[in-house]
C-alpha cells in the first residue's frame, strides 16, 4: 500500500508543482466523491421509496419520485462539470510545463489523467467504506480488512508492473522493442488478476451481508443499499487495478 501511496504523490507533485493547481485538482476530486457518496445516499432515498416502513398514498409517491429524479438529473451535470474542469486544469498546467518532445507531453496527459482518475477512486473508496459504518458497524469493519488485503495485492501488482515497463523502455531504447501483443497483453492480464483477487474479497462481503440479512441484522432497506455500495466498491477495485497498470506505463514513458 506504501508503495501506491509513494507514487501516486511522486507523480501528483511532478505533474501539479504549485500549491494552486495542486489545490484546483484536490477540489475536482472532492467533487467527484461528493457526487459518489451523494449517489450511495441516493440509493437508500430510492430504497425508502420502494421499500417504505409504512404505505405511501400515490400524491406522495410521485411527490418524492419527482424529487429523486430531479436529484438524479443534478448529479449527471455535475459529473459532466468535473470533467470539464479536470481538462481545464490539465491544459493550463501542463500546456505551461510542456516541451518540445510532443511524444513526452503526450504521456504526460495520460499520467495526469490516469493520476486523478485514481486519486478520485481511491477518495470514493475511503468515503464510501466510512459511510458503511453508517449503516452496519459490523459490515463496516470487513470491509477494511478486506480492503487492506485488496491493497496490498494492488501494491504487488504495480511494483511488478513499473518493473516491466522499465524493461519495455529499455528495449526500445535499444532498438529492440517488444511487439505491441506483448505490451498490452502484460498491462491488461496484470490489470485482470488484481481485479480477479478482489473479486474474492467482494464475494466474501456479500456472504457477510446475507448472513447480517438473514439474522435480522440489517432491515431490506440497509441490505439494499449495501448491496448498490458493494457493487461500487467492486468497480472501484477494477478501476483501480487497471488503473494503475496504466498508470504504470505512463509514468514511466513520460519521464
């Protein structure tokens, strides 16, 4: 886990040296897991309304279904804000730091995106595995343990996989590069096992929450929002496992 951590803010103060744009790419993170954790809380309003303690005449229904909606609709707009500072940011940062290599500036783009598209991940991971000891303490305390075998699995990966762009490099330095097949094919199956391991962690968590179901632990409305927050944290540990293999590449031929 130290070693994701080392590098992710190695290439955070490579790429955004100022405090300022250090500041704005914080900010656009924030917002992007603002817009995560509002998505987990949306997803128990939506619970509460199929799934009501007590029954709701028509009026009230589609009163609140107007409402979820509307709150839905916010939250795409906002996503699509995100990403559209996140370029800004990127163009006033980079377009200064530039130089003339365009084949160097080019995977600096793909570091810097692939660096906050992991850093968000990882913010959306924290808040939203805080916000499960909302909902179940038990719960909430798996999945750190898992999640801390996760990282550790990731971290492994991602040493092994700057090792084989170092190699990758070299070879092309060298005028004997390896053919694109084996590049890919070391990136993606390298992204693929992580995401396979902690597919391990997500079904031994949802083993947990049927047992906490079963025992009346956990009332359907909870179940079903730990359920969407499973599914999340599923593809965060997706994301991140092909992420940083990316990571990985860019960083090193971008130096």
């Amino acid at each position: 886990m130290r070693n994701v951590i080392t590098e992710l803010w190695e290439a955070t103060t490579d790429l955004f040296p100022s405090r300022r744009e250090s500041r704005m790419i914080m900010g656009v993170i924030f917002l992007a897991v603002c817009i995560s954790v509002s998505e987990i809380l949306l997803a128990h309003f939506f619970s509460l309304l199929i799934l009501p303690t007590e029954p709701r005449n028509t009026k009230n229904l589609v009163f609140l279904g107007v409402i979820f909606l509307v709150l839905f609709s916010v939250l795409r707009i906002l996503g699509f804000a995100k990403e559209h500072y996140r370029l800004n940011i990127f163009e006033k940062s980079l377009v200064k730091s530039s130089s003339e290599n365009q084949v160097a500036n080019s995977w600096r783009w793909a570091t810097a995106m692939e660096l906050t598209s992991l850093l968000t991940l990882y913010g959306r991971l924290i808040f939203i595995s805080g916000l499960l000891f909302f909902f179940s303490p038990v719960f909430g305390i798996c999945n750190l343990i898992i999640g801390m075998g996760i990282f550790k699995i990731l971290s492994w990966q991602l040493g092994k996989q700057f090792r084989s762009q170092y190699k990758f490099r070299e070879k092309q330095q060298s005028k004997k590069p390896v053919t694109n097949a084996e590049k890919v094919r070391t990136r993606v199956i390298s992204g693929e096992i992580g995401s396979l391991l902690s597919s391990i962690g997500l079904v031994i968590l949802l083993s947990v929450l049927i047992v906490l179901f079963a025992t009346d632990s956990l009332n359907p409305a909870k179940a079903f929002v730990l359920f969407i927050a499973v599914r999340m944290i599923g593809q965060i540990y997706s994301g991140l496992s092909s992420g940083l293999m990316r990571f990985a590449r860019a960083r090193v031929f971008s130096e």
